[in-house]
C-alpha cells in the first residue's frame, strides 16, 4: 500500500499492536493479553478522510489512541510524514502533537468544566505556542467564528452549551494549534441526527478550507459514508477490507463488509432490503480464533479459513481484502 505519484503520504501504521494484560488469579498461570489491536497496517494521505468502522470492541478507538501513543504499543511502527511517532521521547512528542490532534466521543466529558472556553483555547495555544500572546484573543475570535459560536461564548464554562455547541468547541481546540491530522473518535455519536448532519458539514468544510487530514473512528455507517474518501473495516483486531468509498459501498469484497452494509437502514418503506444477520456471538480478544477470525461467524467459512490466516491482499485497484475466497464475492 505503497504511496501514488500524486498524493503526499502523511500517516503510514505498520505492524501495529496493542496488547492489554490481563490479571490471573495465580502468579504461576502464564500472563493472558487482550489482543485489542493485532497486526493493522494502513496509511492515509494529505488531505483525505480514512474511516474506521467495526462493531464495539473490533479494536478502531484503540488504533486511534495507540497511533497518538495515549495508549502506548506493544509492538509496529508509526509514521508521521518522516518521524516514527513510537521512537519519540516525551519532548519531541509534545512537539509534534500540536500536528496531531483529538475530537474525542464526549463533548462534555473532553472539556474542563472548570475553564472558561477562553481558558481552554488559550491553554492549547500557549503550550504549542503556535500564537503569541497578544494575538491569541484574534485567533480565539477567529476559532469560534470558524465553527459557527458567537463572540461572547468565550466567557462561558462548558456547561452552558448543548451537546452540539460543546463538540464545536472541541473543534476549535483542535483547531487552535494548526494540525495537520486530526483523528475524530465517535465524533457525532453522542449526537441527535440533525446536529451530527450539521457537525458532519462543519467537518467537511474545515478540511477543505484548512485542508486538513481526518482519521474517522466510527460504527456508523451512514455517517461514514457521507464524509470519507476511503473506508477500513475491521474485525476482532484485524483489518478485513479497506477500500475507496465507492468501492466497499458498491462491491464489497468481504462477508462481515457485506453483512454490516446490510444492516445500513433504507429511508423508502416501499423498498424491502435483505438483512445478513451474523449467528453468534464476537469471539473473545483475549482467545481469538484460528486461522480467520470471522470464520466463527462466517456462513461460507471452510476448514481452509479454521486454520489459515488470510493475508491482507488487493483484490483490485486500491481494494484489500483479508479473505480466502473474495474473489468469489466480487460483483
């Protein structure tokens, strides 16, 4: 997966893992790990919107703190334009975070609801010191216009705002230190329809005006459709597809893609769509299957996917697929 002539590669994830112990009850039973993040290689280019998208528990929020070492690996390799993010030390790091920032899912739990939301632009501008002291009320006023808040919200704490409102702020937090990626974790979960649609919209907008990357950490797929270029889907820690948009929406390649797309509800009654209901339950990460991990839940797993792992391969043009028997899926 290797960077084109035309597109600047600013994010490459090799190998990444992140393993959490597990406590035994004996000090001779050997350490269990949860394999939350097992093995996932991606990248993303200048300016696009790489969305992650799986059932609870697949590993996606975990890649996104892993890659911004809130959570530090266990194992792979991060690359930042030239900088391996992992090999940092706690200086350079807190350098290079003004270029990486969070849109956590919380609106409200992300902010200090004892800052005003003056403080709270103020305090990420001063520690990245992307503006002098005597700008920053400039660019505060800037920020909020930005996002659609009026001038007088930054004497206000954070509970005075609705959800909405609060996920703008933390927008403009993001904002305030000029990053380049910007990984947005469940960003309109916690949201109404109508506010996620309008937040989605600002999104959209700021990157083609600040022309900024996103990392989109969602379990929704209508909301990934309408804002990504390209789409990763994974599974129990693995990546099982990654695609153009169009492509995994049209064509997709993998069962578990299919059965999630499945799932996508369909605005026109008259229109009778077959839902792919999955048996079973998601295999536990601390024990996970041989061979493919979907196999367990898979209705077209053979004896080859209980015991071989399938290798992440294109399938076609910009189409990577981790399956045995893709081929027999294409349209």
């Amino acid at each position: 997966m290797a960077a084109t002539a035309d597109k600047k590669l600013l994010l490459q994830v090799e190998h990444l893992k992140q393993y959490f112990p597990v406590k035994t009850d004996s000090m001779f039973k050997p350490k269990s790990y949860v394999k939350a993040v097992d093995d996932v290689s991606f990248h993303i280019y200048e300016g696009e919107t790489l969305s992650i998208v799986g059932e609870s528990g697949c590993g996606k929020s975990t890649t996104g703190r892993a890659i911004l070492r809130l959570d530090e690996p266990t194992g792979g390799k991060v690359y930042f334009e030239d900088h391996n993010v992992l090999e940092l030390n706690k200086s350079q790091m807190r350098k290079l975070r003004g270029d990486l920032q969070v849109i956590f899912q919380d609106p409200f739990a992300s902010l200090n609801p004892r800052q005003t939301i003056k403080q709270i632009l103020n305090e990420a501008m001063a520690i990245q010191q992307v503006v002098s002291k005597e700008k920053r009320m400039e660019r505060m006023l800037e920020l909020l216009n930005y996002v659609g808040l009026p001038p007088e919200a930054l004497d206000r704490y954070p509970h005075e705002f609705s959800g909405g409102q609060r996920q703008r702020i933390g927008i403009a937090r993001a904002l305030a230190v000029n990053p380049k990626l910007i990984i947005c974790d469940e960003a309109v979960s916690a949201l109404d329809v109508s506010i996620q649609a309008q937040i989605l919209n600002l999104l959209k907008k700021l990157q083609k005006e600040f022309h900024l990357t996103f990392l989109f950490i969602s379990h929704d797929l209508s909301v990934v459709r309408h804002i990504s270029d390209r789409v990763m889907v994974m599974y129990l820690g693995k990546v099982v597809e990654i695609a153009e948009k169009k492509d995994l929406f049209d064509s997709p390649l993998h069962p578990y893609t299919n059965a999630l797309l499945s799932a996508i509800p369909v605005p026109n009654p008259e229109i009778k769509k077959e839902r792919i209901l999955l048996k079973g339950d998601v295999p536990s990460p601390i024990n996970p299957p041989t061979g493919c991990r979907f196999h367990t839940r898979c209705p077209f797993a053979t004896s080859k996917c209980k015991t071989e792992e399938p290798a992440l391969r294109e399938m076609k043009r910009n189409h990577y697929v981790s399956c045995h028997f893709a081929e027999e899926f294409q349209h």
